[in-house]
C-alpha cells in the first residue's frame, strides 16, 4: 500500500480502535484515545509496514489489553 493511501487508512482505524476502548472499558473518549496513543501498539500501527493496519478493530484491541496486561504484544499470525 503506498504512503498516501496508509494515510488515508490510518485515522479512520484509530477512530473504531477507540469506539472499541469506550464500549468495552466505559470510559470518555478523551481517556481512550490518550491510552490508545500512548501504547507501544500505536507506534506500530503507525508504520504501515507492520501491517496492523490490516487486523480488525477488535483484534487490535485485543492487542493493546495483551500490552497492558503483560507488557507484551503477541501477534497473531495473520499480522
């Protein structure tokens, strides 16, 4: 994918990653997104060639509850 596109791609993701936070932790949205930008996994979903632009929004919660329990990310085979 070329950078203009990933671009493109890459805050739309970011919005259903946090609906995905507010919906599952209860909290503002101002408070997901600081968690969410404040993770190891966002600074990697920022470069397209991790490709985890590709996993869903779930899945990629799932990453960061993983980050923030173990201080870890595993990720799964398709990434």
């Amino acid at each position: 994918m070329d950078e203009k596109k990933f671009q493109a791609i890459l805050p739309l993701l970011i919005y259903q990653v946090v609906d995905e936070i507010v919906c599952a932790e209860k909290i503002s949205e101002k408070e997901a997104v600081e968690s969410l930008y404040g993770s190891q996994l966002y600074q990697m979903l920022e470069e397209e060639k991790t490709k985890l632009w590709h996993l869903s929004p779930k899945a990629l919660y799932d990453l960061l509850q993983q980050e923030k329990t173990t201080g870890k990310i595993i990720f799964p085979e398709e990434a």
